[in-house]
C-alpha cells in the first residue's frame, strides 16, 4: 500500500476543511452537482465554485472528484448510504 499522506498531513486537512466546506463536499459524495449543491446551501453557483478551488488547493487535488475521495479517505466526509445518492 502506498502511503499518501502522514498522519500530521491527515490532520491538517481536517482542521483546514471548514464546516461549510465539509458541507459542499458531502453533497458531492452523495451525487449532487455543483448547481444543486450550491442551491441545497443557499449560495450563488460562482461563490460555489470559487470554494471548491479552494478545497482543491488544500487537499492538494485538482478535480471535484479527487476532492471528495481525498476527503473519503481521510476521514473528512463518510461514505453516503444508497438511499442519500443522488441518481441522475
């Protein structure tokens, strides 16, 4: 197994990652996109996006995707149940 992070690096994204941040990246885990996420936490689209930038820079990724896996296996967000995905 490949170890990505240290366990000091685990712990400062998840001190780095704000509650409205776990938010939008939960909503993402569950199959929302980035419209309905930001509709769902009653922000506009473009401030939406300006903050997954800025997820993506802290978890040192560079697609929405990444994030929430990155955020999967840290610890950061859990895993949805079937019954909270979103199926388009």
């Amino acid at each position: 197994m490949i170890e990505l992070w240290t366990e000091d690096e685990y712990v400062d994204m998840a001190t780095a990652v704000s509650p409205r941040w776990r938010s939008m990246l939960v909503l993402l885990a569950r199959g929302m996109t980035p419209q309905d996420a930001a509709q769902v936490l009653c922000i506009s689209l473009a401030f939406f996006y300006a903050e997954l930038r800025r997820i993506r820079d802290v978890l040192g990724v560079k697609t929405n995707a990444a994030a929430v896996v990155v955020a999967l296996a840290v610890g950061l967000v859990e895993l949805p149940e079937v019954g909270e995905m979103v199926w388009a």
